[in-house]
C-alpha cells in the first residue's frame, strides 16, 4: 500500500459500460464531429445548409440527449461518481486527445483561418463556408473564423449548460446561475452583436463611411482589451452614424466606460465577483458548462496560488499599460478635438494611480493581510505608470512610455488575447482544469478580484466546526482554492479568485459551506468561528 | 521535551498542530497505516470515484516538515512505560517524554460464523479501502452487516459502481437507536428510492459460508435465508484500537480510560480520539465518543496539557452530521430517538420531499435544547448560541429564519414551523426575522 499510487483508480477499477441511449446519442455527436472533418476537406461544398444544421443539430441531440441517458435515472443530488475513474477526465488518454484537439483549433482558429475555409477577398470555403447560410440571416455578411467559433461557443454553453442543469438540479442556485450564462451568451455575446451589424447594410448608415463596431456590451475592459481602440472608439463618436440610430455609438461608449468604472464596482460591493464571473461572463460561462467536467483538475498547491497570483497581476499591469498607451496616442492625435484630450487623460490616469497608492499606505487595515513586499512592488508599478504619463504629457510627447502603443497591443493580443485566454485557457481544460485563463490570466477577474478581496460584502461562510476535512470542496475547486484549508479551522473565505460558482457549497456532505452576501467587508469577513 | 504521538488520524495530528502553535517541543508523529494524515471519512468517496487519495489529504507536504513534525511510518507493538520508550515491529526503539495514543477504531466482529473469510471485512482502514477495491472487480453481489453510518456508506459505494447490495440491518428502522422514528423512516426511504440496494430491516446476519478457495460464497440470515454474494461488510460499529494498553500497563476498559486531563493511568501517557474512554463524561453524554469532532476538539485541550499548562477537557455542545444516499442531516444538541420524559418536540416533515426539522425543547421552562435536519441545512454558530444561552423555544421561532444555512434561492420552510407550533399550542407568534447574514449578527451578539 504504497502512498505513491496517484489513486486506487489506477487500474480503471470497472471500465464504464454505455447503455444502448448513451451510445445512440455518442452516435449523434460522432456524426456532428464527422460532418466537420468532411467539411474541413470540402465535402460540404454545394450542400452548406445540409451540413450546417445537421452539425448542429446532432451536437444539440447528442449532447441533451447524452445528458438526459445519463441523469434520467439519478435521483437530484451530486452526481460526482466516477469522476476520476473517466479517462477525458483524469488526464487520461481521451483527455490528452481532447486537449491536443481543442489547442489545434485554437491555433488554426488564430492564426491560420485558412485551414478553416477563410480566404480573404473571395468566397468561403471549407467550415467557413458550411456557416455562411446562418450568418447571412443573422447579419447579412458572409461568415468570418470568429462567427463559426461563436456560433460553436453558444452551441457548447446551451448543451452543456442543459446538462449541467441537469445535473445539478436539486440546487436552485445552480440552476438560477446556469439559466443566466446561457442568456447573455445568447442575446449579448452572440444575437445583440449580429443584428447590429445588420444595420451596417442600411445605405444610410454607408453612406456615413463609418460603421456600428461589433459589440458584446458584457464583455467589458480589460477582459476585452480591444476595447477602446482607435477604430472602434471613432466609429462609436461618429457624429453622423450617431444621429442615424439614436447614438447609439455614444450609448456604448458610455456602457463601456461605466461597466468597469461604475457597474462593476457597485455589483462586486454587494455580491462579489461572481455576479459578473460565473453569471454573465462568456469565458467563465463556457468554463462552467463545457468545462465542468475538468473543474477538479486545477491544481491546489499554494504553489499555484503563488504563481496564480503574479501571473494574473501581470496581465493586469500589462493591459493597463497597454490602453494608457493606445488612449493616449489617440487623443493626442485628436489634439483639442473633445473635452477629454490626452491632457485630462493623463490627469485622470495619474490621480486614480496616485489615489490608489495613497489609500494603501494610509488605511493599512483594509489590506491587513497583504505583504509589506506586494504593497511596495504595487506602490511602485502605480507610482511608475502615473509618472510616465505625466511625463509623457508635460514633455508633449506623443507617445507614453516611449514605445509605439501597437507594438505593445500587439504583443498583448498574441500572447495574451489568443495564446493565453485561447489556446491555453480553453485548449487545457482537460489537463489544467476548466478555469486556467480566469485563473492566472484574466485582467478583468484581477480586478473584480482585488475588490472582493478587499471591499466586497461576499464570502464563503463555513458552518461553524462541522467540516470532517473530506476535501470535497478544495477537489471540486476550479480556481484551486484549498477551500477545506479555511473551512477545517472554522474560518470564512475570502479570496480575491473566488468566481463564486457555489460548487463547494454543493459537493460539502455535510452542508459545511455557503456563499452569502452581508454587513462586513475587508478581513473581518474571515474571522473563525468559535465552536 | 520529546512528544511522540502513536496515530495520525484527525485526533494524533490535532494534538501535534496545536503543540507546534503553543511550543517548540520536538513532535514524533506515527503511524503504520499511511505517510501522510488523510480524512478517514473521505474514504468512501475515493472508491466512488469523486477523489483521489491525494485529494483526502489535508496538508501538503512540506506542511509536515515546516511545522517540524516528524513523521514515522512504522507499527508500535509495544510501550515499555518504566523507561518511557515505544518499540516498534522492525526492532528500533524510540524514546519519549509525553505520549499520546491516537490509535482509532476498528471494526466490531460478533463471533459470526465464517467472520474471517476472504471477502469478508469492515471499512475504517486505508488497507480496509484497498482489499474492498480488489474484492470489487468480480464482484456480482455484496451484502452489508450492520444499519449504521459506515454500513450505509458502504451501500452507496457499492451501489456507485452498480453491484447491488443487499443490506442487512438488525433494527426495525434504519438507526432508530439514534434517530427519532420519523427521520429513521425518512432515512428508509431514502434507501428504498435508491435503485440496487435492497434494505432488509429486523434482518440480522447468522453465517457466512465458503466456497472452496475460502472466499465467502453466501451469507445465511436469521431467517434462514440464504443469500449468494463475493463480499460481506461487517459494519456493525466500531471499538477502540486498545491492543497498546497491555504493555504499558494502562488501565482500558472499552477504550484506554482517561481522566479529565486525558491522561491515561499510566503518567505521561495520554489517549485522544476514538480510542479514548472518558473515566466521568458528563451529565447524558457517552464516554466514547467515536466521531471526527471528538478527536479534533481534544486535540486543543491536550496541547495545552502538555506543555505544561494543566487544562481540562470539556465535553463541547454536542454536534454532528452525516449524509445518507443524498440526504444531508445535521444535529445540534440533545435530540433522543424518541420524546422523553419532560420534553417536548416541534416537528415538521415536507409533505413530499426528503426534508424535516425537529426542535426539540423543555415542556415546563420552553428552554430549547437540540435541533435535528434532515435535507436543510441549519447554521451551527445560530444553534449551538440559542442552545448554549438557554434560549426560549417562542423566541427561537420567532428568529429562526437567520438560522437557515440552505444556498441562497432555496426554498425556506421556517414559517411553516411557526405556523405548526401556533396551530400545536394555540400561540399566535411570527417569524420575525428572515434569512439574512445581518441578522445572523444580530442574533450572535445578542
């Protein structure tokens, strides 16, 4: 009995017997799997309509049909049997598979859209093509990459969000929260933008030469670091295209200001991250739903978290550093042209900088727990951004810290916009668990995160001493948080990279834990409980 | 100062972490069955697939080595108290000044027929875990001995891998000894929903019989029936691990006997957890308290002692808590299998589904003293507070919304148990307060 062996499952204790439904709806998906491959070589060409929907309908029959085989008999409750024994979910065989297949489309996806059927200045062909007919009736434009890989995103968040309905039927909260993801993906990230861009088509709004950017008004900055570029920026201040519909341009430049200024911190006060993490946000929603099933492969060290924590701090310091820089080169080139100019920019940017900085050093009780090293180190970094604006500014400088801001967007974009949230953060979900990018890349879950840290009214509370340690809890963490770490001693958690899924809550035999929004904030929502 | 510590179950590591916090005496911490302190009540969900065994295991390990707990894999057979040294079965020896027995359960045999077969054992051992894995693989049919936690536990693991059990409980309701008739019942139907595992009540094991190679072939009940299986589960409770006592000379009755210091009567040998017997429990409590909290409450008090600081152990309000198949059941305080003598309990069942709260209370002065849930969950600091300040049954009803612990969106039932105690006793209260965290506040620091 030697502590070595990685489980008892090691020797796949009973290999798993389909049942004939299981095997029929597989089947389903099987065919769908088949159908791309065909199209991918160009069997679909002259049928796309064919392929199109029976692509989607047998994911759509297979996978709500697999999930209903599978559950139908279970009486409601947790339904975690097996999970380790399944190769896709141990990193096993078919999990490799799975994960080599997912960062193959990804790289395909990024940066060779050829391979897909994209060919730029003629007609689709190959996958592209097979989505033609449904972006035609959507927004009018042929296909793009991005419109398959959307089309394929809403696709898996609706099926697997059934299944996981399904799965986790007994607790509303789940139901409630799956219920949501599946809208906004939906309507925001996926109908809102294509019909928008439908208007597009009207000779009117042509004729004013600009155009509604594409919009997914959810998907807010830094998590969409594209945001307030130069083209998108112009084109949503358009005063021509803005009095043709009712500025609407102006509308999302507003939104798109106040969700991280505004909303966002006003949500997070009352609720937590998770009312944008695992509510609305498309990634977290794809991370719940067709990640679910790899939620308990991320890694529980405090070696992780270490690493968790200075990876994603980077990102964030890095798409900040990035969007002072492409703002600024904008509005300079703008010169006095609105009230904003780069001057109240710069302004803007070193006071929040310096407002910041200010507030760690004088009221040290709200980030008791942070290092004196972190509190320097973030001191600096903000202290360092505000200077080189200002210096950027008084100097006239068109530039800020002297580098040619897309250069930098660049970068940012390939690194992290692609190979990160992408290729890694959804091509390692059967590897490194469902939540990699949310977890050590995403700038925007940085942000929500240092506010539920250190202002919010939410926390995990663990129901006085009546944890037995089991490690249901930390296991089932998809942000690898050792959540048993805090409940075995009776005290509440308080995580910045808690998305607030409810997960443990659910899994904990002994109704240990529960996510709860009231009166305290900062530390003293951690204190331990007396018995 | 040299503590070594004879077990590294929930009870051993406590009492080592809490003399790590309060001193830096050296801390010897050993244990044959595994390397690593790993959850003994997780190990149903290693077999069902839900962790792995690393997954069980509470610390990491560079957290034994930055705490200076030294860890020792090997099997004590014998303490020579006179010149205070454990000896183990490779021959070494190791010196202590202060030793601490944390040595567990294990599984209750009756002298059954065919009891030491192969395919015949209990459930509290990593070892146990293992040889249950390997009887598993050809295993067509199982049968479970014993209407307690680990016997239902073992029902649902055998059931996760679709071998259908047959399980063989001697009362005429699942737990009754413990549980009040409604929620044993409730629990029975629990089980009976379950597809595969056939509940026999009143039902009780007389033999085992062998095949040719001595593995268990069948099992025959008192009534004569003969029932074909590969594996039979004695789950029939547990007793304390005392086979150390003898050397040492420690005085044992059931478990090693110990005062209210924890010390054993053999000076500077102390015991904790499930193998301890309490010489004076106090007033309706048990001297063996076989559960995760015991041996995690003493843990504490004994680091206290043993750096010098005499503390006395003190049996906490009682808790505890369990799952059955999917229903979740907690228990604060003193709640009997029956109403007794005095007594007075306020009962609320769902009308369909697997939920129910009792609250169970004093007739003369309305002073509340447990609460029992089945399929809710109730918050234990809200409990234990009203039970600890004698809080008056109107007064907890009035404020029982706070004490709901249920995921938020779910449905809540507590003006259903207003309503049934205005409707018992002609009262006319109202539940005053709702689930909220601000009011949970308000409710602690009153």
């Amino acid at each position: 009995m030697s502590q070595v062996d990685a489980s008892l499952s090691l020797a796949n204790p009973s290999p798993r017997h389909l049942n004939t439904p299981q095997k029929v709806f597989l089947g389903f998906v099987g065919v769908g799997v088949t159908m791309i491959f065909l199209a991918l070589f160009g069997g679909a060409a002259g049928r796309e309509a064919l392929f199109m929907w029976t692509i989607i309908g047998s994911f759509a029959i297979g996978g709500i049909g697999y999930a209903w085989s599978i559950y139908k008999d279970e009486a409601a409750g947790i339904k975690n049997n097996w999970t380790w024994f399944f190769s896709e979910s141990n990193r096993g065989t078919l999990g490799w598979i799975l994960g080599v297949a997912f960062t193959a489309f990804y790289i395909a996806l990024y940066w060779f859209p050829a391979w897909l059927g994209l060919n730029p200045g003629q007609a689709n062909t190959g996958l592209i093509a097979v989505f033609d007919p449904l972006s035609m009736m959507l927004s009018g434009n042929p296909a793009s990459q991005w419109f398959v890989y959307g089309t394929f995103y809403t696709l898996a968040i609706l099926v697997m969000g059934i299944k996981f309905i399904w799965k986790y039927r007994h607790s509303a909260y789940h139901v409630l929260r799956t219920v949501s993801i599946m809208f906004f993906q939906t309507a925001f990230a996926f109908l809102i933008p294509e019909f928008m861009a439908r208007l597009n088509h009207n000779p009117e709004v042509q004729a004013t030469g600009a155009s509604i950017p594409y919009y997914d008004l959810k998907n807010m900055w830094p998590l969409n670091y594209y945001n307030f570029d130069d083209y998108r920026v112009n084109s949503m201040i358009d005063p021509e295209l803005n009095s043709l519909t009712g500025n609407l341009g102006f509308i999302m430049l507003i939104i798109g200001v106040a969700s991280v200024f505004v909303i966002s911190p006003i949500l997070t006060y009352f609720f937590g991250k998770r009312w944008y993490c695992s509510w609305v946000c498309g990634c977290g929603g794809l991370a719940e739903t067709a990640g679910d099933s790899f939620r308990h492969l991320s890694d529980k060290s405090v070696k992780a978290w270490k690493v968790e924590r200075w990876l994603i701090h980077s990102v964030l310091v890095a798409v900040m550093v990035m969007t002072i820089a492409v703002v600024y080169n904008y509005l300079f080139k703008q010169g006095q042209n609105f009230w904003i100019n780069h001057e109240v920019f710069s302004m803007g940017v070193a006071a929040l900088m310096i407002g910041l900085t200010v507030l760690i050093w004088i009221r040290p009780k709200l980030f008791g727990t942070v290092s004196q090293d972190i509190k320097i180190i973030a001191s600096g970094l903000m202290v360092a951004i505000a200077g080189f604006t200002m210096f950027s500014w008084l100097t006239g400088a068109e530039r800020v810290f002297f580098m040619e801001p897309y250069a930098l967007k660049k970068n940012y974009g390939f690194f992290i916009g692609a190979m990160f949230s992408g290729v890694i953060g959804v091509g390692f979900y059967p590897l490194m668990g469902s939540r990699v990018w949310c977890r050590f890349g995403c700038p925007m879950a940085a942000i929500l995160g240092l506010q539920q840290r250190f202002f919010s009214r939410f926390r995990i509370t663990t129901n006085g001493g009546q944890c037995i340690s089991c490690g249901n809890c930390s296991t089932y963490c998809e942000m690898g948080i050792d959540v048993r770490a805090y409940a075995q001693r009776g005290q509440n958690i308080v995580r910045a990279s808690c998305v607030g899924c409810g997960v443990c809550a659910a899994v904990c035999p002994r109704g240990v834990l529960s996510l709860e929004n009231g009166p305290n904030t900062g530390n003293s929502r951690m204190e331990e409980s007396r018995y | 100062m040299h503590v070594v510590i004879i077990g590294n179950g929930i009870a051993g590591v406590s009492v080592a972490r809490n003399v790590r916090k309060i001193s830096d005496h050296s801390i010897t911490m050993i244990s044959s069955e595994s390397d690593f302190h790993w959850s003994r009540t997780a190990l149903m969900y290693i077999y069902m697939g839900h962790m792995t065994f690393e997954n069980t295991q509470p610390y990491e390990k560079h957290f034994w080595k930055k705490n200076r707990i030294n860890l020792v894999r090997k099997y004590v057979t014998r303490i020579d108290a006179e010149n205070k040294t454990i000896h183990f079965s490779d021959g070494d020896a190791m010196p202590y000044d202060k030793l601490v027995l944390a040595t567990g359960s294990q599984s209750n045999k009756f002298g059954w027929p065919g009891q030491d077969l192969a395919g015949v054992q209990g459930m509290v051992s990593y070892n146990d875990l293992q040889s249950m894995e390997e009887y598993s693989h050809d295993l067509k049919h199982a049968v479970v001995v014993g209407g307690g936690l680990i016997g239902i536990e073992m029902a649902e693991m055998f059931h996760s891998r679709h071998i259908p059990v047959t399980f063989l409980v001697r009362e005429d309701s699942f737990w009754n000894g413990v549980m009040p008739p409604e929620e044993s019942n409730m629990i029975n139907r629990e089980i009976r929903m379950t597809h595969g595992i056939d509940l026999r009540l009143k039902t009780e094991l007389r033999e085992i019989l062998p095949d040719e190679h001595g593995r268990v072939r069948a099992i025959i009940t008192n009534e004569g029936e003969e029932i074909p299986c590969q594996f039979v589960g004695l789950t029939a409770g547990v007793h304390p691990n005392v086979d150390l006592a003898e050397s040492a000379g420690i005085e044992k009755h059931r478990g090693f006997l110990i005062d209210k210091y924890l010390e054993t009567s053999v000076k500077d040998i102390y015991a904790v957890g499930d193998c301890a017997q309490l010489r004076h429990p106090a007033d309706g409590r048990r001297p063996i308290e076989a559960v995760w909290y015991t041996g995690k409450h003493m843990g504490p008090v004994l680091a206290q002692t043993l750096v010098g600081n005499q503390t006395e152990y003190i049996q906490k309000t009682w808790f505890n808590s369990a799952k059955f198949i999917n229903l979740e059941y907690q228990v604060y305080g003193d709640v009997a299998n029956k109403v007794r003598d005095g007594e007075r309990h306020l009962y609320w069942e769902h009308p369909t589904e697997h939920k129910s709260v009792r609250i169970v209370y004093n007739a003369a002065t309305g002073i509340v003293q447990g609460f029992n849930l089945m399929g809710i969950r109730y918050r234990s600091d809200v409990c234990l507070h009203w039970i600890e300040n004698q809080t008056l049954v109107e007064e907890v009803l009035q404020n029982l919304g706070p004490a709901n612990f249920d995921p938020e969106f779910f449905k809540t039932y507590e003006h259903e148990l207003v309503r049934l105690y205005n409707e018992q006793n002609g009262a006319n209260l109202k539940l005053k307060r709702r689930k909220s965290l601000r009011n949970v506040f308000a409710i602690l620091n009153s």
